[in-house]
C-alpha cells in the first residue's frame, strides 16, 4: 500500500492549491457558492484518497472541514472564526504530506483541529429549509477525536454536489487562480501500472479468473478522474486475472468488455456507447449508489487500497 503514497500525496498537494485559492476567494467574496463548492470539492478529494490508504489523520482533518463545508454549501450561517479553522486544517494536511503513515491514529493536533472546527458547528445554528441549497443532505457530525473507520470511507453529499471520491474541482472556480478544468475533459495521462501485490488467489476466484490459451484473461477498462484510484481499482482487477486499460477519460469499447467508472462519469461512459450491462460503478456514496441502481447499472462502493479479493464486490469476478 505504501507504493500509492506519492500519488496521494501528488494529488493531495493540487486539491490543497485549489482548496487554498477557494478560501481566498471566500476571504475576498464572503458568501461565494462558487468557492464554497470547489472547497468542499477539494476536502472531499483528499478525504476519499484519505480512506483508500487508511490514512486516518489526514481523513479526520478533512472530514471536519467537510462537514463545516457541507454546512455553509446547504445556506447555514458562517460561523465566527471559520477561515482561521479551515486555514488551519489546510495547514495540518500540509504537514501530513511530508510524514504519511497508513493506519496509524490521528496525532494530538489533528484532534485539536477537527475538534475546533466541530466546536464551530456546534456553535452554528443549522441551515433552515428555506436556506437548503437543492440535493444538499444533512452534515454529519462525528464526535471530536474520534478516528475514521478505515473499512467504511463513508462520507455526506459529495455526489450531490458532483466529486466522486478523489475528483479535480469543477470548473465552475475558473475564477480562483489555481482552479483545474472539468474533469471530463482533463489532458490524457498514461495509465498507471499496478502497485499492489498482485499475490495468488484462492477457490473458484482463480479457477474462473485465470486466463488460458483456449480462453485469454479478459479484458476491463477502469475511467476514473484521479491517478490513485485508478491504480488502486486497476491492481484489484489485475489481482482477479483481468488484463487492464485505464484512464482518466471516458474512451469508446474497444478490446474491454467490462468498465469499471466513478459514479460522476456514468453520462460520458454511456455516450461513448458503453451498454449499461457493460458498467460497474463506484462510488462511497450511497446516494450515488442508489442512483445507479436506480438506471439498471451494477453499483458498489468503492473498495480501498487494502480491501482484500474475497470482499470485492463478486460480479467483478469473470
């Protein structure tokens, strides 16, 4: 697992840029949607690439502010003292970045921070009916200090507002300095190899996995926006005997049969002419989980770096 770390933290350090050019913008334009949304953005980005590495200091830090985020996105009053906390829970994951250690608890400053920022929704009144924002759902509040459960990187409303876990911000904070462009139309990258231990399966998963001359390894694509989570899904196809394309954009059929695509890039996927048979989403989010079993698609939720092969979701399985 230790080899996905650079890419965390490649990918952590640009949603920190654009988290800082949002918080900017919010320092200049109190109240801006726009900057509101990219900041939430970006935590959730890092909070999502967080719990794929069991990384659970960075993912309490970046919980807190999401849910302070969350709370300001759906028309709650901005509580005093908010900015000097978002700063400082932006400084904290800074710090994270140089010394990351998977499954190891949070440090005493990374409970003082989401403590603190808990402290200020507390002390916030809830955003009223009339101030929810459409799709905005409920912030969740998770006692102070408490660590993240690794094997359930559960997080509140990001689908509704469009990232799935580790996504670019949108390009609606094309006015902050550093903002990124649509994920959907992001520069093409070279696919990224495996990096986990692709080790022997056992039982029926290898006997029905297993490619042979009569009956060649299959082929999966996996289309997703962040370089971690295509490595991390890719390795766990790889692990199931599948020969694998990976990508940030969504590419027409071609050798795949099978696509494996966060739950954001289900439109594109199915206007490149994917069947929907053909897609398995992705997503932590069970409303975007719902949604897509509402469309007929295979929906499960995103499995981390160190989910092991019996416990991946078993239609994966060729």
């Amino acid at each position: 697992m230790n080899d996905f770390l650079p890419l965390f933290a490649d990918e952590a350090r640009t949603q920190l840029e654009a988290l800082t050019a949002a918080l900017h913008q919010l320092e200049d334009v109190p109240g801006s949607a726009d900057a509101v949304r990219a900041a939430f953005q970006a935590a959730h980005s890092i909070k999502g690439g967080a719990a794929m590495l069991d990384l659970r200091g960075p993912q309490l830090v970046t919980a807190a502010l999401e849910d302070l985020l969350a709370h300001l996105r759906a028309g709650g009053a901005a509580p005093d003292g908010w900015l000097p906390a978002a700063f400082a829970a932006r400084d904290c994951l800074l710090r994270h970045l140089d010394t990351l250690r998977p499954a190891q608890p949070p440090d005493p400053e990374d409970a003082r921070v989401a403590q603190a920022i808990h402290d200020l929704l507390r002390a916030a009144p809830p955003p009223g009916p009339q101030m929810a924002a459409p799709g905005a759902q409920p912030v969740r509040r998770p006692s102070p200090g408490a660590a993240p459960d690794p094997a359930t990187p559960d997080v509140t409303g990001a689908d509704a507002a469009g990232p799935d876990a580790v996504v670019p911000p949108p390009a609606e904070a094309a006015a902050a300095p550093h903002s990124r462009p649509d994920p959907l139309h992001l520069p093409r990258r070279s696919p990224v190899p495996s990096l986990l231990d692709a080790g022997p399966l056992t039982g029926d998963a290898v006997r029905r996995s297993a490619g042979s001359p009569d009956r060649p390894a299959p082929v999966a694509a996996v289309f997703d926006v962040s370089d971690l989570s295509r490595a991390v899904l890719g390795a766990h196809l790889r692990r199931l005997g599948y020969q694998v394309i990976t990508d940030a954009q969504v590419t027409p059929p071609g050798r795949a049969t099978r696509a494996v695509v966060s739950a954001t890039l289900i439109d594109a996927a199915l206007q490149a002419g994917w069947p929907p048979g053909a897609l398995w989403v992705v997503s932590e989010q069970p409303a975007a989980l719902a949604a897509a079993r509402a469309r007929g698609l295979p929906a499960s939720p995103r499995p981390s770096a160190q989910t092991p092969p019996h416990a991946l979701p078993t239609h994966w399985i060729p």
